[in-house]
C-alpha cells in the first residue's frame, strides 16, 4: 500500500498515507550531531558482533533506569535494527517443527520468521470487543509438547493495545510452568497514553531467565533508517545469537551505534514532546473515527496505530477489507492497510504519525468514502 501511494503521489495525486509504520519526526539533532562526530572522529571501522562497548554500556544503564531490571554486557548483542534481533532470536531458538505461540492481530513478520527458522506458528485470537486484551486461558490451550515460545508485543503493533502488568503475570506464570521461552517485543515502550509499560523481564530471577527482551531505537528516538535494535537474553542465548549475526551482517553499522549511544541518553523531555504529540493526534483522530457510522476502534494504549473495525462497511464490490483498502487508495486517495494482513480480517490499520492536518483531512476523507 505504500508502494502504490507513492507511484499515485508520482503523479501528482495528494495521497494522505496512513501506512506507514514509522515516526514522522526527524531524528534529534543531537543523535545526528553524535552520528557527525563519529565520523570526524574516525569511528568508521568493523566492530565486535555483539556491539561496540559503549553501547552497550549505554544499554545496561538505559534498561536499569527505564526498565527496572537489571542486565550485563554478555547479555546484549545489537543488530541492525529490532527486526534483525526477531530473526536472530528466532534462529537460535527453533528447531525444525517447534511451534511458537502468535497473539493475534500481530506483526505479519514475526510469522514469516517463524517459518523462515523452521518453526511452525499457531496464532491465538484476542477479542476487539474488549480491546485485544490477552486471554492467558486461550493460550494455555494452544500449547502443545511441541511450544518452544510465546511472542508478546506491547504495545502492540497492529492494535495499540498494551497489556497490564498482571496479564503479563499470568502469561509468565504459564511460560514457567510449561517451560516455554517469551520473545518479548518492546520496540514501543516509550509510546504509551494513560498506561505503564511493564518489561517481562522485571517479574523475577526466573522469568528473566527464559526472556529474551527487544529493544531498538527506531520508534522512540525516531532512528527507523539507522537500523538499530538490539536483544537483552540469558547469556547462552546471546552467545549463539552473536554467533549467528557475526556469519550474516557481522556488526551493525558503526556511526549509528555511536549515535545510539547519544539517543539512549536523549534529554527525556525530547522523547515525552514527540509521545505527547502523538497522544494529541489519537484523540483528534479518535474523535473523528467515532463520528463515523458503522466504524468502532477502541483507544489505543500505545504505539501510532488505530486499528478500525470496519466489517458494517464489506459486501458488493468491497467484500473485504483488501478490497476496501485499494477502493480507499483509488478513490479517497488514502493508504490503509488491510486487517487480513495481521490475521484480523474486517479490520484496517491506520498509522497516526502523520501531522494533524493530515490526519484530519485523511479521517474525513475516509468518513466521506464509508458513508457515500
């Protein structure tokens, strides 16, 4: 979808995209000033595979202050970008046939990971009439002798639910029980509207043992093009992680992890301004969505997306939310992404980084087409 946006906007087309899944904001001058300094300073050379130790010094400190639990350097490896520590978690934790645990709606790449390492997905459903809350009784039922892991995402990338620390609790008690490792994605921790964000791993000695915690800078620090994430796990797991990265992409690219270094000790005040903005643009979006008949969408707790419920609007030639999307594209000239792609049929996901001219204007042309 944000491939034909751009051949439409080509053209000359004013089309709003609401596809996107990255921040609108430049980087923080001071990142980029960091970044410059690298360079001038000679900082262009190969690194260790795990990251350079400045890093992650940078990391063990950012995760005791902001996390709350506490980690050492051989538990971090940095990777160009969290996606790639997904796919370096995945690799070495699967064997052929192990299955891993889905809460959907999810982020479409966790499952081709999944298949890519040789595992086998089983997707769990939560329920949009009670904001995608986690059903610890569903995923009980979904484990088999074959689970190797649980993926949880919050906040969650497509729905913007975040899940409480007692849901967590319980999925965590269930991971123990049934000796089952947690690959939690925290990529949007910093991203969150009237709720606190809970790591996985601050739940004890023994959840921290079977988590393997992803971080990165690209939501937070508006960083997606320098390609930095990195995983916090037990030792063992980083080891063959770091062991695995250094035969693909040896070490992530140098002058972003110098940068990386400036964005984790960012001024808190930067960050909170760019959250803070985003929080306006939901409740100036979410009005405007509640306006619209036969449209529900339930206010999210974090990250940039609405997730819209849309299903009163399928039939005729727009008989599910794929068709509706490129009717939307073609005809309000405003990129969506369908539900379908995360296992949510009926649904769109629409990304709020954007201005709030945009949004407004992207909203109600999206109001004009569903009620015409």
């Amino acid at each position: 979808m944000t491939t034909r946006a751009r051949e439409l906007q080509a053209q000359g087309i004013n089309v709003i995209a609401f596809a996107a899944g990255e921040p609108d904001f430049n980087t923080p001058s001071p990142i980029c000033e960091a970044a410059k300094k690298a360079i001038d300073d000679g900082h262009t050379k190969y690194g260790p595979s795990r990251g350079f130790p400045a890093l992650r010094n940078a990391i063990v400190e950012k995760v005791a202050r902001e996390n709350k639990f506490q980690t050492d350097l051989n538990q971090i490896v940095v990777s160009c970008g969290a996606k790639h520590s997904l796919y370096n978690t995945f690799r070495v934790l699967l064997d052929p046939g192990d299955e891993v645990i889905l809460l959907a709606p999810y982020w479409m790449t966790y499952k081709d990971q999944v298949l890519l390492s040789g595992g086998v997905p089983v997707t769990v459903h939560t329920d949009s009439s009670n904001n995608f809350s986690l059903d610890v009784n569903a995923v009980k039922a979904a484990i088999t002798p074959k689970t190797k892991a649980i993926v949880v995402n919050s906040p969650c990338n497509p729905t913007g639910t975040a899940f409480t620390r007692q849901e967590i609790k319980e999925l965590a008690a269930l991971a123990i029980k049934h000796n089952l490792w947690i690959v939690s994605d925290e990529i949007y921790e910093h991203l969150t509207y009237n709720h606190e964000h809970t790591s996985v791993a601050t739940l004890g000695k023994e959840v921290a043992e079977r988590t393997i915690t992803i971080l990165g800078c690209s939501k937070s620090y508006a960083m997606t093009g320098w390609r930095i994430g990195f995983s916090i796990a037990p030792p063992e797991i980083t080891s063959a992680m770091a062991n695995f990265q250094d035969q693909v992409t040896s070490n992530a690219t140098s002058i972003a992890q110098y940068a990386a270094v400036a964005a984790l000790n960012l001024n808190p005040e930067i960050i909170e301004g760019m959250r803070s903005e985003f929080e306006a643009r939901k409740d100036l979006g979410l009005e405007i969505i509640h306006s619209i008949p036969g449209v529900k969408a339930a206010d999210p707790k974090g990250a940039f997306y609405f997730f819209i419920d849309i299903r009163e609007h399928l039939g005729g030639d727009c008989p599910d939310d794929l068709a509706l999307a490129e009717k939307l594209l073609d005809q309000a000239h405003i990129a969506t992404v369908p539900g379908s792609v995360f296992e949510a049929d009926g649904f769109l996901r629409l990304s709020y980084a954007c201005s709030r001219a945009e949004l407004t204007e992207g909203l109600n042309r999206l109001k004009g087409a569903l009620t015409s």
